[in-house]
C-alpha cells in the first residue's frame, strides 16, 4: 500500500512539473507580448504573432473580427502606437487547457486630469 501511494505521489509530482513547464512557455510569449505593447514595440510584437492572428472585439455578448492575419492587424495598430495615451496592461489569474489560454488583463491610463484609470 506504501509503495502504491509513493507511486501515485510521485505521478502527480511529474504531471504537476510537466504542466508548469508548459505554462511556463505559454506565459512568456504572453507576457513577451504584453511587455512589447507596453514598450509600443510593435515590431517585437510582429515577431511573436501568428500569420493568421484575429483581433477580436467583445461587445457585450457580441464578437466581431477585427482584423485578420498578422499584416492587417500590424497596418491597424499602427494608429493606436501614435496615441499619447496608450494604454498598458498588467495580465492576472492565468489557466491553461490544452492549446487554449486564458488571462485576465487590466489595462491602465491616465484620464484626462491625468488620474489613473483602470478596467480588466
């Protein structure tokens, strides 16, 4: 019975290691990405972009295609990168299933009497 929980102990040890492993390289090109809109780096964001990237928008419980592959969506940020008040984000609460990932982000700017605002 010892040997039967030492083995399943051990399992849950490897399969908890495996899987930090593989968040670990989720959460770097999110956070990469996140670190390159932060610096308005657009060409490192360039980099970490999938040739067929979607932006999409959720209004409600709409969502609409904003952009399609990597070449329309750098063209539209563009225009964001040369606002003074771009916004950063800050990414929270990470979960991993399969190929998918989830983050919260709260993105952060200074209203117009220069006061912090905040929204996830």
């Amino acid at each position: 019975m010892k040997r039967l929980l030492l083995f399943i102990g051990l399992l849950i040890v490897v399969f908890s290691l495996h899987g930090n492993e593989e968040m670990s390289q989720q959460t770097k090109i999110i956070s990469a990405y996140s670190a390159a809109w932060n610096a308005k780096k657009l060409d490192e964001m360039a980099a970490l972009m999938h040739p067929e990237i979607e932006w999409l928008s959720v209004v409600g419980s709409a969502v609409k295609v904003e952009t399609k592959g990597k070449e329309q969506l750098v063209d539209s940020l563009k225009a964001w990168f040369e606002s003074p008040s771009l916004p950063t984000g800050s990414l929270r609460d990470w979960s991993i299933n399969g190929n998918f990932v989830a983050v919260t982000e709260t993105a952060s700017w200074l209203d117009d009497a220069k006061q912090t605002q905040s929204q996830s």
